[in-house]
C-alpha cells in the first residue's frame, strides 16, 4: 500500500496494523524531504515583497483617488486583483507567523507585524491560533482552535433540534464563506477570542492593531476628504481578499478523502499528508494565492517558504499524488458538512437522510 492509498478510505479501513505503521513510516520519510527546503532565500523573499506590495499600494492608491472624486463604482473592478495581492501578502505575513519567509526571526516578525496593518489581521494572536491549528489537525479531540467547526454524524444526530438547526446554518456556504469570512476579518478580528493567548497579551496584541488602524483610517480619511472614499476601498478589497482566503482555507481540509482520527490513533505525519490537500490551481491563482494550496507539503513542514512549496512538490513522486483536488473536483466540497466515522470520510446532509431511511 502507498502513501496515496491515504485518501482512500475503502483501503484505509482494510489496513492492519503493520501496514499502517509501514505508511506512518513511508509519511515520516516524505517529511524528510521536506526538511531540506525549509532554509529561507532572502533573494526570493524580498522579490516577492516587492512583486506584491507594491503593485497593491498603486492599486489602493488608485481606488481612493477615483472614489475621492466621485467615481465611486469605477473601484469596484480594481478590488478584485486588489484584493487578489491582498491574500498573497497575508500568505507572507502567514510565513513570518511561521518563522519561515525571512532568515532572521526578529525581521520575520517585524515584517508580518507591520503587514498586518493591511491584511487588519493582528499577527501575533494569529499566529499563536495557527500554530494551534497545525499542531492539532485531524485530531478528533483538539478541534475549535483555528479550524472550521466540524461535528462527526454521532455527534451531529445527538444534538438537539435547535443544535441542529444551528450547525446547519453554520456551514452553509453562504453563511460560513460568504458572510463569515468578511465578518471574521473586519469584526471578529478587532476582538482577542479564541487564540489561544493569556487574556492580557491578546487583548494588547489586538488592541494596538485597532489603534494604529484608526490612526491610519484617520489620516486617509482626512487626506481624501471624509470616511467614504476610505470604506469604498477598504470595504471591498478585504471583503473579495476574504471571501478567497475563506474558500482557501475550507477545501484545505474540507474535502471527501480528508483524514480525521481520535487521539489515541492521530499520527502528525499521517495527518499531514493524508488530512491536508493538494489544491492543483492554474499558475496564476497560484501565484496570487502564494502556493498555499500545496497545502499537504506546508502541513508537512511548516517552515518551508511559500516560494519554496513548488520546489519541495516537484522533488517527491508522492507529493504530487496525494490529496489532489482540481477547480472542479473543489466545488463538490461545499456540500460537506460532517465527518462519517463509519464510512471514513466527509460527507452532506444528504447522507443523513439515507441512514435513516435504511
């Protein structure tokens, strides 16, 4: 059995115990390979700087001239490549989160910190609440900590109807991604829940980001003559930077063939590779989207750079084998809402109805 026989359930349930400790083994040495990717290029990281920060900053800059002399609606189109860099510079601030884009650890997080300010995402929190999320991913027992809220169909059938009612409307893709993901970056984000930080440092990590982004919105609003101008490109271009960062980060573990374990049997390795997709995006929504749809290798080893993803996928047979999903293949994610611990593998509510038909 190979390592792509991990998104195969069917195979899955038939392992014994040997051939799964063969796998666990054959995960670890891919993870060894990975390894040798990790060392940042400040050559390639300035370059992508450069490459991304600068063409949004002409961009917004752009967007608040026309909406400051009435050309309000001629912003609308600029907000979608606008917002489209805006998710390549939260994956750079994601790498500083990681200690991977930059050689130094002190440049990676002044560098994230001061890209916070334009991603209105406060670095250090997230970064504590995603370090969370890798260390935990596919574990049954450690789910809530930066992940989408996923019930198992026992857990599911044991709420009560109001529970139900709730968890539906929860991960409904309009709710979920189109609502939720705007929210979370413009309201939720403004407030330290969740993050896993002490209560203290999480509010004066949050706190300073709202303040110094008053005092920026302030000194905009002031340069392009009111609020308005600012909210017609701020508004927008997080919204459609989120609404893509939202889809990103649902199909990377929300898909079918996905893996989730109880703690006694959850694997890192395993989890890695066979728990986290391989989001096969044309090049160009590649290039926006900073490769993190090579989500299975980032989850491999975290310290890899996104401008080295690429790279450490090409190097190994398996890592262009497993977990792959395709533009279309993503799309029948949106109907997955449970996990079936029976049949190993995501599934609707449809699937509900069926059960208890039988």
């Amino acid at each position: 059995m190979t390592i792509a026989s991990l998104n195969s359930p069917a195979t899955y349930r038939l392992a014994d115990e040997a051939s799964r400790t063969d796998e666990a083994k054959l995960a670890q040495e891919v993870a060894r390979h990975c390894a040798a990717f990790r060392e940042p290029i400040p050559r390639l990281a300035f370059r992508q700087v450069a490459d991304t920060l600068l063409p949004y900053l002409i961009l917004c800059a752009l967007m608040l001239s026309l909406a400051a002399n009435g050309y309000e609606l001629l912003t609308l189109p600029l907000a979608l490549p606008a917002g489209g860099l805006l998710v390549r510079l939260f994956i750079i601030q994601h790498d500083c989160g990681h200690g991977s884009f930059l050689p130094s650890r002190r440049g990676n997080d002044w560098l994230g910190r001061a890209l916070s300010l334009l991603t209105v995402t406060p670095y250090d929190s997230w970064k504590r609440a995603h370090a969370l999320h890798h260390a935990s991913t596919g574990d049954l027992s450690r789910r809530g900590t930066g992940d989408v809220c996923t019930l198992t169909v026992r857990e599911y059938l044991n709420l009560p109807r109001w529970g139900r009612v709730r968890y539906r409307l929860y991960r409904n893709p309009l709710i979920l991604i189109g609502l939720g993901s705007p929210i979370n970056f413009l309201v939720m984000q403004r407030f330290p829940n969740g993050v896993g930080l002490p209560w203290r440092t999480a509010w004066r990590n949050v706190l300073a980001l709202d303040a110094v982004l008053l005092v920026v919105l302030g000194a905009l609003a002031f340069t392009t003559g009111g609020l308005g101008p600012v909210l017609w490109v701020l508004l927008p271009v997080v919204s459609v930077a989120a609404w893509i960062g939202g889809w990103l980060f649902y199909v990377q573990h929300q898909y079918e063939e996905t893996v989730w374990e109880e703690a006694d049997a959850w694997d890192f390795h395993l989890a890695a590779l066979g728990g986290s997709s391989y989001y096969v995006l044309p090049r160009v929504l590649q290039w926006f989207t900073g490769n993190v749809g090579l989500h299975h290798v980032h989850h491999l080893n975290s310290r890899i750079p996104n401008y080295r993803l690429q790279e450490c996928l090409d190097g190994h047979e398996i890592l262009g084998r497993v977990g792959r999903l395709t533009l279309h293949d993503s799309l029948a994610c949106l109907k997955l809402a449970l996990w079936d611990e029976d049949a190993r593998k995501m599934v609707g509510f449809a699937r509900l109805r069926r059960l208890e038909a039988a």
